[in-house]
C-alpha cells in the first residue's frame, strides 16, 4: 500500500492551505493540485491501484480492469518512458526559459 501522501486529501488539503502562502497563492494550489491529481491518476493505472479515501479506507481504486493495469519500474518504462518524458521536460524548459535568459 502507498499511504496517505497518495490519498486524496493530500490534494484536497493542500489545495485549501496554499492560498494562504504568500507565494504563489491561489495560482500555485491549482496548479500543484492538479499535478497531484494527475499523479493519482496515474498511480490507478498501476497493478497495486491507490488508496484514494485513506485514512477512512484502504481500499485501492483503479482506473482499469485488473488485467490491464501497467506494472511499473520495468524496462519499458526505465529505458523508454523515462528517457521520453525527460527529454520533453527539457525541450519544454528549453522553450520557455531560454527566451528568458537570453
């Protein structure tokens, strides 16, 4: 089992805190929980599923049938998804910070 900083209200809470930080506010708790619950997301595609109501249960939801969950930390996702999304971060980065910079 994950725990609770995969729970779901992890995001709800921090979605309610983090307008009241004097960075980023109200911006910044949309953002950051629309991150978490895309991370949710993609922790429902796995094997295990994730633990969306704890602490009230433990009970681990996914979004797909059981023999169509992904398993994670494989040679798949090591030597082809990993490198993938670290190379559109990069060109990302590299897109919108260089201008800046420059």
């Amino acid at each position: 089992m994950l725990g609770h900083d995969h729970a779901l209200s992890g995001a709800l809470a921090f979605a309610a805190v983090a307008p009241l930080l004097p960075v980023g506010g109200t911006q910044l708790a949309v953002c950051v929980a629309l991150g978490m619950l895309a991370h949710l997301a993609g922790d429902m595609l796995t094997r295990d599923g994730c633990p969306l109501l704890y602490p009230v249960s433990r009970h681990e939801f996914g979004l797909l049938p059981e023999p169509m969950r992904i398993t994670t930390s494989k040679l798949a996702e090591r030597w082809v998804i990993s490198p993938l999304l670290l190379a559109g971060l990069a060109y990302f980065l590299w897109r919108d910070a260089a201008p800046a910079l420059v």
